[in-house]
C-alpha cells in the first residue's frame, strides 16, 4: 500500500513537471520591433502651459502639460503598423518623465535619460514600463533635474540601450 501512494505521487509530480514544461517551452520570448516603431515628437514651451489638447490628444489618457516658466515639455508617440504602442512625457514642471506602453505584444521599448548642466553630461538611467498583462503599463519617475538643463532622452528596442529607434536630444531636447 505504501509503495502504491509513492507510485501515485511520483506520477503527479512527474505529470506536473512534464505540464510546467510544455508551458514554458509554448511561451514566445519577447520580440525586438522589426522594423522600429514610427515616433512623433511634439514639443510645447511651458510659458503659455497648462496645455493640452490637438497633438497631445491620444486614446489612452491624452497630455497635459502645467505651466512651468523657461521649460520646454516633450511627448513622443510610438505607432507600429498603425497600433499605438506606447509613449513618452517629459514635464519640466517637477521633472517627471511618464513611459506608457500601450499595447500588450511581447515587447517593450527602454528610455535613457540625461541632462547637461554646469559644463557637464549627467545620465539619469534607462527606465520601461513594467510589462504586465494590463491594458497600460505606466512607469512615472520623478527625475531630479535643475531648472535650465537640456534634457536628452533616448528610446531604444533592447535592453542595455541597444536598437536606437529615436531620441529628443541636442538642439531638439527638452529643458527642464
């Protein structure tokens, strides 16, 4: 009688393990864009803010920029096929930058954030949306910018800052 429930089990952790596998091995890793996703970068000097409204109207939470003297906000909408894939907001006003992605496919993009000011290069990190099976992932960081600072932000389709798709950086960066 022993021998026959330690039969049992093994053959249910044994069928468990063989289940687990299958799964594993059905599940697809995530893809690289191929080609990129098509970007739009719209830019609005913060002195006539709060704005929203026309470009920065998009179907899942719309852009509104605060007032924020001297500042110039970016938003940068990334489309693949005619699917709304995700976004990027940098707001001058408490230098927040938001990363959206929008659409559930497997992939995700990477933001690399820096700023020069005072004569030099400062990077911030690279930073996603989270990946989960939500309709919008959304990723808010609080970025510590000073006031007048040209901010560069970079996307790209890989991890380790790999696969530029494109960048609001030099004469085209935001300013905090």
């Amino acid at each position: 009688m022993r021998t026959d429930i330690g039969r049992r089990f093994t053959g249910l952790v044994t069928g468990a393990l063989l289940a687990a596998g299958a799964l594993f091995a059905t599940a697809a890793p995530a893809q690289a864009y191929d080609p990129d996703p098509g970007v739009s970068t719209y830019y609005r000097d913060t002195d006539g803010c709060p704005c929203s409204g026309g470009t920065l109207t998009d179907p899942f939470d719309g852009t509104h920029f605060a007032h924020d003297a001297g500042g110039l906000a970016v938003k940068m909408e990334l489309d693949d096929a005619g699917w709304f894939v995700g976004k990027v907001e940098f707001h001058p006003n408490d230098e927040k930058l938001w990363v959206y992605d929008t659409k559930n496919d497997g992939d995700t993009f990477y933001v690399a954030v820096g700023y020069s000011s005072g004569g030099s290069y400062h990077d911030l990190g690279t930073f996603s949306a989270p990946g989960t099976s939500d309709t919008v992932d959304l990723t808010v960081k609080d970025l510590d910018i000073p006031d007048g600072a040209y901010v560069d932000i970079t996307l790209y389709d890989g991890s380790g800052r790999a696969d530029h798709i494109a960048a609001a950086r030099g004469t085209g960066a935001a300013v905090a």
